[in-house]
C-alpha cells in the first residue's frame, strides 16, 4: 500500500474479507484513504464497490479484517464511540435514500434530531443552509422528493449527508442516472465541497469524467482486492488487462484528451 502515516489517514482498511455463503466478494483488502482527498473507487460488475463502502460505514459485517475510521476501529469499538464516530460522517447512497413522506427540510433535519437542546428554527435553518451548500434553490426544502428531479435528488441527498458538517462523506455512484450537464455539475460541487470545507471524499463510481474532475487518487477493485492505487496518470500505465481496457477504451478518450491530473497527489 502507502507510505502514509496512520495519523494521515481518514479511512484504513486491513486484510478484509467479504463473503455472501460460499461466495467470496473480497479476500484480504487492503486501502488507505487520506485525509482531505477524494478518493475514487472503481471496478468491474460484481468486484464490491458498495460493499466495501458498507463494510466501512457499518452496514455490513465482514468476515475478517480491521476498518478504522479517523483513528477508531468500528468493528472493535464501543457503541458510544461508535455513535460519536457516525456523526463525523455523512452518507449518500445511489438513489438518494430519501424519506418519501418528508420534504426536503424534513429529510436534512433527521441527523440533526440527535443533537440535543436544539431548537426547531435552529434546526430547519441549519437544513436550508445545507440544502443552498448542495446547491438547491430555497424552496427545494418545502419540496417532496417525489416532486424533485432525479439531480435534484441527488443533491438532496448530499445536503443530508453534510447535514452534521462531517469529516469524510460517502458517496455511492453520485452521478448515476444523470444527464452529462447534470453530473457535470455535480461533479463541481463534490470537487468545491472538498476544498472549501477540508471534506475527505469516498466515492464510488463507474463515471470516468468523475474520476478526472474529482479525484485525487483512484482505487481499482479487481481479483478480490484493491489491486492498483494512484493518480489518474498512474492508471494510464497499468497493464493488468481490464484497468487498461477501462482507462483506455472509448469512453476515456475525453480524460486522456484533457490530461490526467496527476499534479494533485
């Protein structure tokens, strides 16, 4: 893996192992995330994108291995801890996950809800300060989800997810679905996020223009592991057959065309 002190470093994976019954999703996966990166998570169909994502946040148990998130063991790790460790991040899922019989507001105010003595303006100001930081008109809050478009559910999602100003947020297929102006300008916002606010981003994609607007660094998953971490010029040189089938085929012409970032490692 890296050099990197562990002090540096937001998300450390050890030795993981997923399995579902007999079949075996990942077999001793290693991976760092640094602090204030964005990190870009990628493979082919089947290689545990999302698992791994729930495997760090919780939502899966593995098998065997270490998570430890800003310096604390999740799997090992007292509840108390536990619950002040899952304040420090935000997580938004696919489709937005978002609570159909809520608006907008309502559905950002449910992290809120679990800080204590704070008032109900307080918390629907603090929602719509969220809601305008993803990058939503005012009157998105008083929306349903079902009135919104499919961005501007996305971008909903993201303002739950930075409702408790969190350390690192976890982002699965954030552009998924979205028209290329639409991911276009998410992928700004993820990118602007990140440096404004010192945010360390996890997010899972399969959308190579995401992966050179925002990322830092890119992680491969492949035989079970994560076989391969750089730069978006490191990819460019690696020969195991599907990462330069990826990086290479048609549709990385636009990345390859506009230069790989690799000043920001």
């Amino acid at each position: 893996m890296t050099g990197d002190r562990t002090e540096d470093l937001a998300i450390r994976v050890r030795g993981l192992v997923n399995r579902f019954g007999t079949h075996v999703v990942h077999d001793g996966l290693d991976l760092d995330v640094r602090r204030g990166e964005v990190l870009g998570v990628v493979g082919g169909s089947g290689t545990g994108k999302s698992v791994l994502l729930r495997s760090i946040v919780g939502l899966i148990t593995p098998a065997e291995g270490s998570v430890e998130v800003l310096g604390t063991d999740v799997r090992t790790t007292d509840d108390e801890t536990r619950r002040e460790l899952e304040m420090r991040w935000g997580v938004m899922f696919q489709d937005g996950a978002l609570f159909s019989s809520l608006t907008v507001r309502e559905n950002v105010e449910v992290p809120l809800k679990g800080i204590e003595d704070l008032s109900d303006e307080l918390r629907a100001a603090l929602a719509d300060m969220k809601i305008g930081l993803a990058g939503l008109p005012p009157k998105a809050g008083a929306n349903y989800p079902s009135e919104l478009s499919g961005g501007m559910r996305k971008r909903a999602g993201l303002a739950r997810a930075l409702a408790l100003d969190p350390d690192i947020v976890f982002l699965d297929e954030p552009t998924a679905g979205l028209d290329p102006i639409g991911a276009t300008a998410f992928d700004n916002l993820i990118r602007q996020l990140s440096q404004t606010l010192g945010l360390t981003v996890f997010l899972v994609t399969h959308d190579l223009d995401t992966l050179h607007a925002c990322c830092d660094r890119i992680a491969v998953l492949a035989e079970k592991k994560v076989l391969v971490t750089g730069t978006m010029a490191d990819m460019l040189k690696v020969d195991h057959p599907w990462v330069h089938e990826y990086f290479h085929g048609p549709r990385a012409r636009a990345a390859q065309a506009t230069g790989a970032p690799d000043e920001r490692d």
